[in-house]
C-alpha cells in the first residue's frame, strides 16, 4: 500500500504492503500478521527519534485495526487522549459497527487536520458516486461518512466506495500521526 510518506522501516514497511480495503463491520482478524504485530513495539515502527509518544501510539492502534484486531486497537487507542487517538476510536467503534458510539468519538475529535486532507485524497474515489459520497469531496464529515458506512453495510451500492474511502481515510490518518510522532 502507497502511503504519502515516503520511506518506512522494513518492519513498518512490511505491514504497511500487506494491508487491504477495511470491511465496513469487524471483519476477520488476520492471523498471518498477528505474530508480527505482538512483536512490534512502538520504536520499532519509527527511524527517527520519537518526539511524540501519543502520535506514535496512535500509528500502533492504527495498523491493530488495519488487520481487524479491532480491541487490540480499542485498548490502545482508548488510553489516548488527544484528537488523533479519538479519531482511531471514532474509526474502531464504526467498524463494530456502532455508529453512535463512533459519533461521540468523531465529537471528541474536534476539527482534525485532516479534515482539510481528506476531501482532495477522496475527491477521484468519490467522482462517478451518489451526492452524499460526493458531498464528502467538498467538505469533510466524519458524520456523513459514518452514514453513508451504515447506509450501505448490508451490501448496498456503494460498499466498495466506503471500503475504499476508509482505505484513504486510514492512509491520511496514519500518515499525519507518523509525521508528528517525529516532527
């Protein structure tokens, strides 16, 4: 999987390769990476000192989650407080799916950075796709985009689009939180 930062240590790298477009439920957790993820420590993701611990947590919630491991991920990004580790939990809880629990998280968010990413990193996915998906091209809502999970959770047109945009979802956000774990 490309992701916006460009270089990555081997053993992040490794991982990061073997990630697919998220379910839009729990999914099933993938046991070929799970020897992998126990092994990995947080310094283990990062070549360059770490100036940001929470940031760098987050990144370990983040590819917990990307695997399915969704209360291995649950844990970790429940002991964060900041935006970013809301966000990860806000992400979790609507895989469950557990839409308003994921809203409150999205609410502990705030105004994430990413907001201002994710319209143009979303903006080619979302071209061909029903208003409220591109509604999500002009302005980014965590809201929307959790509605427009549930709308189509059981097999609806356009369940494939959200994997994909949760994909990106997931790319942006683990690329913000990597950049600041070290900035």
């Amino acid at each position: 999987m490309k992701l916006l930062t460009d270089t990555y240590p081997a053993a992040l790298q490794e991982l990061l390769d073997a990630i697919e477009a998220p379910e839009l439920d729990p999914g099933q957790e993938r046991s070929d990476m799970q020897d992998k993820l126990k092994a990995l420590t947080v310094e283990d993701l990062f070549a360059e000192p770490i100036t940001d611990k929470e940031l760098a947590k987050c990144c370990l919630s983040g590819l917990w989650l990307a695997f399915n491991y969704l209360d291995t991920s649950h844990d970790i990004s429940q002991s964060l407080p900041s935006s970013s580790g809301s966000y990860w939990h806000g992400i979790m809880h609507r895989r469950e799916p557990d839409y308003s629990n994921s809203g409150y998280w999205f609410r502990k968010v705030g105004d994430h950075p990413i907001f201002k990413q994710l319209p143009e990193a979303v903006a080619d996915t979302v071209a061909s796709a029903s208003s409220d998906a591109q509604a999500l091209a002009g302005n980014w809502d965590p809201y929307a985009f959790n509605d427009l999970c549930q709308a189509n959770l059981k097999g609806g047109s356009e369940q494939a689009l959200c994997k994909e945009m949760q994909l990106i979802e997931w790319q942006v956000l683990f690329d913000y939180c990597y950049k600041g774990a070290t900035a």
